[in-house]
C-alpha cells in the first residue's frame, strides 16, 4: 500500500548520497582546521622554548 502515487520519484539516493558528501566534506574541514592548529601551536611552542628555554631538572638540581 503506498502513502502517495510519486512515491517511487522521490530520489532517496540523491538525498542519502547528498548527505554523505556533506559529512564527509565536514569531516575533512574539521580535520584540516586541527591540522593547521596543531601546526601553528607547535611552532608557537618551538618558538617560544627557542626564546627563553625553560629550566630542566639538572639545572633545577644545581642551584
């Protein structure tokens, strides 16, 4: 028994294909974003010991 005569024209793959583009693109937006911050927090954390290095345990152990 079907609920309505243009049941069989409604294009379900194109919603379901549609939606699992749209995850993935989101998925690859979220990934790339984590990436570059990742990047930039490392540098910013290479820099940042470059500048003034933090005191390790011998240096720590010794005065």
């Amino acid at each position: 028994m079907r609920t309505s005569p243009h049941f069989d024209e409604f294009p379900f793959w194109k919603v379901v294909f549609s939606v699992a583009l749209g995850v993935l693109l989101a998925n690859a937006v979220m990934w790339g974003a984590a990436a570059i911050m990742a990047r930039v927090a490392l540098q910013q954390a290479a820099e940042d010991a470059a500048s003034s290095p933090a005191p390790t345990w011998l240096t720590l152990r010794m005065s």
